[in-house]
C-alpha cells in the first residue's frame, strides 16, 4: 500500500498542476463580477420547447457579449429552483417564464413565491402563441358564442394542463362568465389533461369541446379540410393587440398577422369587470439566488441592454415567433408583480 | 426529383458520422440517442437544415442500435429499448459467443430499421390517422399487453408478478405530474425527501444502476476472482459461430418485431422501451419453440433488437405527419425544426416534400453506415470483454455516472439514484426476487397510472376499458391469449424441470457459470 | 342486474386525490400477493433455515467482506467527494475528472489479486487516460455539464 500512497500523491499533485493551468485558460470576464463557467437552468424539461429555444438564443448573445462560456440545462422547474437555490455565487442562473409565479397562485406543490424567495431579473422575449382551440365542425363559432352558451346552462368541456399557463385562460374565461352570466361558471367544466398530443387526441375523441394549444403547434391542424377529423379552429389567442402586431407580417405557417389578430382582443372579449379586457403574455425573464451580488444583476442588465440596442437579437427571435421584449431588472420585477397581482384576483375570484 | 441537388457529400458525410458518433453514444452505458441528438441540436444551427438533419438522423439510428453493445457483453442495457436484449445476449456472451450475438443483433437491427423507414415513407399519413384512434383506454390496454411479458418471463411466476408491481409502485414515487395531466401533487414518499425526490426516480438510473452497478456488487462480493469478464471468449479466430441460417425459420419473428417496432414507436406516448418489450413477448408467445428465450437464444436478440430499432421508423410517423413526438428523441428532434423556422405538423410532409424526401435518405443511408460499421467493428468491439475486471469495472461505474448525471441534464440526485438502485438490485437478486419483471414494471408503471386514471376520469366506469372499442377488444383478446400462453408454457417447463431434475437428482451443485446467469436475470 | 353491474363498475375520482388512486390499487395488489409469497415460498423456506437446511440470504452467506464493502465505500466517497469538488470549481467538471482518477485506481488496487508492476502501471495510466478522456470528449467537446 506505500506504493499507492506514493503514486497517490504523485497523481494528485499532478492533477492540481493540470487543474491550475487549465483553469487559467478557462475565458474569463476579466472585468465584471460574473465570470468563468456560467450555468442557466430552465424551468422545462423539454429542448425542443420554447423555453430551451428562446433561453439559448439569449444565452448565446450573452455569452458572446461577456466573454464567458454558458451553458443551457433543461432540468426542469422543481430542479431547477432547487439547483438556483444552493448557488448565491452567480453561477446558476434561471430562465422561465410565467409559470413560475401562476404555479404558486395555483398552489402547485414544488412552487414559491418567486417574489419573496428570489431576485426577479431582466424580462427578454414573449411568446405570443397562447391559444384556445374548436373543432372546425363545432357549433360555436367563436368565444362569445361559447360563453353564451355556457351562460344558457350548456356544459362545455376544455382540455388544458393543470396548475399554470395552460390553465389562466381557462380561469379568465370562468370569471368572466361568473360576471356576465352569475352562477353559471360551473358550467364551463375543465378536463385535465397532459401533454399537447394528449389534449389533441381529447378534442380527436370528442372527450372535449375546447383545447389549449399554441399557434406554433396548431397552426397547420387549422388548415386541414373540415371534414379531417384533426381540423381544428382558433377562437381565442390570450395575447394583447399590441403583443401581436410586433408578430412578422406573414405571421406564423399560412396564417398571417392580420388574420391572428382577429383572434386577440378587443375582437374576443374576454372580461375581467370594470370594462378590462383580460390578456396573458407568456413572458420569459431571468431568476437569480436572492444572495447573488448585486453587480451581477446590473452586470447583466447592462449586457443585455447593449444586446438589445445592438438590434441583431431581436431579429433571431421574430424568426422563431417570438417577440422581443426586454426589461431591465427593476422594471421587470415591478411589472410582473403587478401582472401577478392581477391573476391572484381571478384565480381567487372562481374559486 | 428535385430534391437531389440537394444531396451532397457532405450530407453522406454528417448522415455517416451521426451514426458513428450515434454508436459510441449508445455503446457507453448510460449515454442515449435522446443525449446524443441533445447534445448535437446547437451544431445544426450552423449546418442549416438538410445538413443538420442528416447528422441528427444519423446519430438517432446509431444510439438506438449502440445500445445492443453493453447489453450482450456488459449485461447493462446501453439505452432503455435495449433492455430485452440483455435477457439472451448476456447470457450468450458468457457462453463464449458475444460477437456472434453482436452480429445476430446488428442484422436484426437493420433490417427493423429499414422497415420502418419503408412503412413510414409509404404509410405515414394513413398511419397518423389510424393512430389518433388511440386513445387513453387503448393506450392502457397496449401497456398493459406489454405488462403481461412479465408472466412469462419470470422464472416463478407469482414472484415474478411481485416483482412487476414493485416495479410499479417504485416509478410511481414522486409527483403525479401535471405535465401528464396530473394534480401535481407528491405521494409514496416523506416530505423531507421531496427535494430528492420529487420527480420521482429517473429511468435510466434506476436501469444502469439495478444492472450495473449491482452486478459489480456482486462480483465484489465474491472478491472479482476471474480477471476475465467472458472467461471463454474465443477472438480472433474468425470463427465467431455466426452464420446467416440463425435466420433462417426465424423472418417470421423478423419481420413481426419490425411491426410492432413500427406500430409501438408511431404512438405518441407509449415510451420506446415497450417497443422490444412487446415484441420479446410476442415472440415467446408465438414462436414454436420459445424454452430457451432468456438463456442465450438468438431468436430473442432477433425481437428485441429488430423492434428497437424499428422505433425510429415509427416514432417519426406522428412527427412528421402530427407534429406530436414519438418517443423523447424525436421530442429533440423537433427542436431542430423550430431552430430552423420550420413548423411540424399535419402539413409537415406536403409543404417540405424536398426535405421529406432529404429526411428518407439519411434515413436509409444512416442504417446501412449503421450496419456496416457495426458489422465490422464487431470483432474489436467484442474485446472489451477481455479488459481485465479490476480497470474494467471502475470505467464502468465512472461511465454510468456520467450517464446518470447527464440524463436530466445534470442533476446529482440521479447520481445517487445509481447506488440506490445498485443496493436494492444486489438485495433483490439475494432474496430471490427478480430484476427483469421489476425492472418492466417500472419502466411502464408510470404510463400504466397515467392512462388508467385518465381513462376513468373521462367515461367514469371500469367497463369502459372493455366497450370503448374494436381496438380495445382485439387488444384484450391479446392480453388474454398472451396469459394463458405463458401459463401453458410455464407449467409444460415446471414439468419438464421436473423430469430432468429426477435425472440428474443427487448431483445437486450449481456450476458457476449457471449460477451467475441466474443471478443475471 | 344490467344496473347493478354497472352501478359496480362505475367509479368517480375527485381530482384532488388522484395521484392516490392508483398507488392504492397498487398496494392492495402488492399486499395480497405478499401474502401469497409469504405462505408458499418463505414460510416453507424459514423452516428450512431453522432445520439448518438452507442459509438465510446475504446475513448467512460468506462474502469477501474487504471488497464488497470497499466498493460500497469507495462508491459513496466517489459520488460525495465528486459533488463537493465540483462545487468548488463550477460547472467546469474538474469535480468529475480530478475524483474520477482516485477511484479509478483506488477500485483498481481493490480488486487487484496479482500486484506485479506492470498491473500498478496499467492501473495508474488507466486511472489518467479514461477519466480524462472521458471529461474532454463530453465536458469539451459536446459541452455536457459534469460534476
């Protein structure tokens, strides 16, 4: 066993040697606070989703810009909280988006009030493809005709995923009809279901009358024959008008900008009482650990800023459908407080 | 045939070096297809599209069939579809003929691949329209056929059904997702663990793990004595005891797997691993003489590896003519699409006819590169079993904690799930209970919970699963022949066993090698 | 009868205890066929074990103890010592590389049976090459984030 001892030390002195000059090859920041290898953690699991997309395509400028090397990890929400939560040296860093937040007014086990555990950062891009859905043969041919008839005592059944995005709209829609047609929302019944593919298959099989889904993944089932069983319509996209007109003119497959908009309000009125229209932006932002330094936050800020006014970001994520949508640090923290004010009085209100 | 001018060497080139790199991928125990497209998705931001394409086509059918390597030498299934193949090729590799098991499994592998490219180059759009009848009670009913291989693959079949829930009730530990529908809520655990173990414990964890790192234990145990890992391979000599007539009887099973390779890949949400699953079952069920399935016979390589690699085929079937993936790969997959401003979908194939047909091509060449390399390398490949166990093994363990670290993209609970799951594999194996039905029912619990319970939530009655449709009665009638198949046979072995065991009474002491093939399964 | 049947079948799950509902199921099959394993298979076997017939498992069988509990050891300290390291170089996977090399060849020298200088060579320029390989070709060269 000296033999080993003696080897052991040999290789480990010569592994802190290797270390040392590796270390110092590493791309370093040599003039901000945020330096070496830098980690941003998602709040999905998936790398073909929006999330993954629109994180690397911020990640990438950043990198690029700081001088520092950065890596993208789809862990996934619970995760990712998790992992953000041990590292205050700014190293992790998290990009999500509004689940973030709706999963604590929903109460998802897993979620915390991002305002109060973490630091909110710079909010970067919207994607405005939050959409409702019907069968191209449905009776109802839009949104008032569908709250109409839930106001009338007729059930109607919507597929959407529990506990956040999937399912504010859904909640907006209870509440207004709870204001225009009281006592009726229990008529608009939610069928909870998973994934995009299974909440197709739920309108395929008639187990539902409207889908959540997304002009991304549904906008080619709008242009099938009405007589394709997977024909499918928009009513209602959750964005604001103004979201929506930043969107590239010829919009998104063959339906065009100005053909989106007929979906948005004020063409679908979806009420939150006192003459307010209910929109919802899924909006992507930073989190940081709430002891992460200061100058970090400002350090990005900055880089991002510079980003932004260079102009070529804002163009790689038009192509991709999403809509550029950058707010500093405090800007962004006041808004989306504001915004989840807002979403804590509907989902309260149904309840 | 426009879309010619769009083929190049270079395309060749990337289709040729994904399968490579797609090979070693799948080769090391713990590392994916889904990883290995994962890893290279940023690459074809600066390939463009038909380049980038090529290349992930390539490494998607390379680590698909990879994953055959560490299964038949290491016992350790390289990939999760690949975890039937262990059950022969294992224990055809401690008799001495890994490479032959290699070769046997590399031909089944191209010929389910490129039966599935050729189903969905003609069929895909008939297909997707016949798989969206597929609904959560017929889903069920596929896992649950899938579920019935574990009757017939137990030794015991009471204990071997014990196992199997306890495979069920270990995946479903942690959160009933809401991303499949659930309430999000967590149950089977204390509170305190829920930072650990909130998503409950990863799939390939849990399977390099529970083969793996417990065989290690095991071997450790009885003091790594034989420095060889195959004490009897024989190298080198040409003579590998691979002929073409093992196929011969055997196109029947052939082309069976490849379907139901195909057929199980196009449904969106039926994991890839049930794919060799049921195809191993079908195969024991059907074929005239199945007796030593999960001994060493190659008929079981022919199932498993030609259904797996059938999946690739198959989950491209809802991608492209859906938009929906068929398994996590081509979840991946569609990344590379978006990253290129390309929306999948039920127009898919009409708009994109050029890069539909690009997509057939490097298809169809990355099988063949597949094949050949493989083929080929076989012989060196093989080798790895000569490494001495005392470097072997460490590399081992170091490789599957790669595995387990990068599969969520680095999360350190999957690291320590290896051990877990290495303890228990070890534990279960002394007590006598058994890793293959277990290692089924966990793989599967999951998507058995999910479509169950959304089932009954929809149409609120157990006799739905019965009534809901043609599908789900030919189904049942599946399920029910694929019991009473194994009950016959597995009473027609206690009672051969019987026979010889009255032959041979006296001599009662096991050989080593038969021991450690019993505790291999 | 038609009724009753289906009244017996019918079943309605409140979504707020659904993730019970099959773990439930679950346990009760888990139970009952425990039940059968425990009357035809061990209480058979533990009367065995009490003539002296048979061995209980792991607790009565002879092992080679130093390996068997090295590995376990020597796998624990890898998979701790490896986070902690790594943390104090982040995301670079020096946690992986540097740990990697000192369980190589510690778990080398464990199940080494013969220690000729040529074994301890191999074993050290193993315990160098593999792990380093291993980190350059993932943690470079596709950018996978290690330990």
């Amino acid at each position: 066993m000296i033999v080993s001892n003696k080897l052991m030390t040999s290789v480990g002195s010569a592994a802190l040697m290797a270390a040392l000059s590796v270390s110092s090859g590493v791309a370093m920041a040599q003039d901000g606070p945020l330096r070496g290898n830098v980690r941003i953690v998602i709040g999905s699991t998936s790398t073909g989703g929006d999330t993954y997309q629109n994180s690397s395509i911020v990640a990438d400028h950043l990198a690029e810009h700081l001088d520092i090397n950065m890596k993208v990890d789809a862990v996934g929400a619970s995760s990712a909280f998790r992992t953000l939560d041990r590292d205050s040296r700014g190293n992790t860093l998290m990009i999500f988006h509004d689940q973030s937040y709706l999963g604590y007014l929903y109460g998802v086990q897993g979620y915390d009030n991002i305002f109060e555990k973490y630091t909110v950062g710079p909010t970067v891009a919207i994607n405005p493809g939050n959409a409702y859905l019907v069968p191209k043969d449905s009776s109802y041919e839009n949104l008032e005709q569908i709250m109409a008839a839930v106001g009338d005592g007729e059930t109607v059944r919507v597929a959407i995923q529990p506990g956040g995005v999937s399912e504010i709209g859904f909640s907006a829609l209870k509440n207004a009809i709870s204001i225009e047609y009281p006592g009726m929302e229990d008529n608009l019944v939610a069928v909870n279901t998973g994934s995009q593919s299974d909440k197709n298959q739920q309108l395929f099989d008639d187990q539902v009358d409207m889908i959540h889904g997304s002009v991304q993944a549904n906008e080619q089932y709008t242009r099938l024959p009405e007589d394709d069983q997977k024909a499918m319509r928009f009513v209602w996209l959750t964005a604001r008008q103004s979201t929506i007109e930043q969107a590239p003119e010829e919009g998104m497959g063959k339906t065009s900008r100005e053909q989106l908009l007929e979906y948005v309000e004020p063409n679908v009125h979806v009420t939150m009482g006192d003459d307010e229209n209910f929109t919802f932006d899924k909006e992507f932002f930073f989190l940081y650990n709430k002891d992460m330094d200061p100058a970090i936050v400002e350090q990005i800020d900055e880089a991002l800023a510079d980003i932004y006014a260079e102009g070529e970001i804002q163009e790689i994520q038009k192509n991709a459908f999403f809509i550029p949508n950058f707010k500093p640090s405090d800007e962004a923290a006041a808004y989306l407080t504001e915004k989840m004010a807002r979403y804590e009085e509907i989902i309260s209100n149904i309840k | 045939m426009e879309f010619l001018s769009l083929l190049d060497i270079t395309f060749f080139l990337l289709a040729g070096l994904g399968a490579l790199v797609g090979i070693i991928f799948g080769a090391i125990p713990g590392m994916t297809a889904t990883m290995a497209v994962a890893v290279c998705l940023p690459l074809t931001y600066a390939l463009g599209l038909n380049h980038g394409l090529a290349l992930l086509l390539g490494l998607y059918v390379g680590g698909i069939s990879g994953g055959m390597v560490p299964a038949v030498l290491l016992n350790i299934p390289g990939t999760p579809s690949s975890i039937t193949t262990t059950f022969d090729g294992y224990p055809m590799a401690q008799k001495g003929e890994g490479e032959k098991a290699l070769r046997v499994s590399v031909i089944a592998s191209v010929v389910g691949g490129l039966i599935s490219a050729a189903v969905l180059f003609f069929f895909a759009p008939v297909l997707a329209d016949f798989s969206i009848k597929f609904s959560y009670v017929e889903k069920f009913l596929i896992i649950f056929l899938a579920l019935t291989v574990i009757a017939s693959l137990s030794s015991n079949m009471l204990v071997g059904i014990f196992s199997g829930v306890i495979g069920i009730w270990l995946s479903l530990v942690g959160v009933y997702s809401t991303s499949d529908g659930g309430n999000g809520k967590t149950r089977l655990m204390f509170d305190a663990m829920e930072p650990y173990l909130y998503e409950g414990f990863s799939l390939l964890p849990v399977l390099i793990g529970i083969f793996g790192i417990s065989t290690i234990l095991l071997e450790a145990e009885k003091g790594v004595k034989r420095d060889i890992a195959g004490e009897r391979v024989k190298l080198g000599k040409g003579n590998s005891g691979f002929s073409l007539s093992i196929f011969k009887g055997r196109m029947t099973n052939l082309v069976r797997s490849s379907f139901i390779g195909t057929f199980v890949g196009m449904l969106p949400g039926v994991g890839g691993s049930a794919a060799s699953v049921l195809a191993y079952t079908q195969e024991k069920n059907l074929s005239k003489d199945s007796s030593q399935m999960g001994k060493g016979a190659p008929q079981g390589l022919i199932a498993s590896e030609s259904a797996n690699n059938a999946l690739t085929g198959g989950a491209l079937i809802p991608l492209l003519s859906l938009g929906i993936p068929g398994d996590s790969t081509t979840a991946v997959l569609i990344g590379a699409f978006t990253l290129q401003g390309i929306q999948v979908g039920p127009l898919f194939i009409p708009e994109n006819v050029n890069t539909w047909y690009v997509m057939m091509t490097a298809l169809i060449f990355a099988n063949i590169v597949m094949f050949f390399l493989m083929f080929y390398a076989i012989k060196h490949i093989a080798k790895v079993v000569m490494v001495p166990k005392h470097l072997l093994f460490p590399i081992i363990v170091m490789m599957c904690v790669v595995g387990a670290y990068a599969i969520n993209y680095g999360i350190m609970f999957d690291v320590w799930t290896l051990l877990i799951f290495g303890v228990l594999g070890y534990v279960i194996q002394k007590v006598g209970l058994e890793v293959a039905p277990l290692i089924i029912g966990f793989i599967l619990g999951s998507q058995a919970e999910i479509y169950f319970v959304k089932s009954l939530e929809s149409f609120g009655t157990f006799s739905i699963f019965f009534t809901k449709s043609p599908i789900a009665m030919v189904l049942w009638a599946l399920i029910v022949a694929s019991v009473v198949f194994s009950i016959v046979v597995g009473m027609k072995t206690r009672a051969k066993q019987k026979m010889e065991l009255s032959q041979v009474a006296g001599s009662t002491q096991v050989k080593p090698g038969k021991d450690r093939d019993q505790n291999s399964r | 009868m038609e009724s009753g049947l289906s009244s017996l079948l019918s079943v309605s799950i409140d979504f707020e205890t659904s993730h019970l509902f099959f773990p439930r199921i679950i346990h009760w099959i888990l139970a009952g066929l425990f039940a059968l394993i425990l009357v035809t298979k061990v209480a058979p076997f533990m009367a065995a074990v009490k003539r002296g017939e048979r061995k209980l498992p792991i607790v009565g069988e002879a092992r080679d103890s130093f390996r068997f509990f090295g590995t376990l050891v020597l796998i624990v300290a890898y998979f701790y010592l490896m986070a902690v390291v790594g943390n104090m170089f982040p995301y670079t996977g020096y946690g992986f590389l540097f740990v990697s090399m000192g369980f190589v060849l510690l778990m080398a020298f464990l199940y080494m049976h013969e220690w000729t200088k040529k074994a301890v060579i191999t074993a050290v320029i193993t315990a160098i090459v593999a792990p380093s390989l291993a980190w350059f070709v993932l943690a470079k060269l596709f950018k996978i984030t290690l330990p």
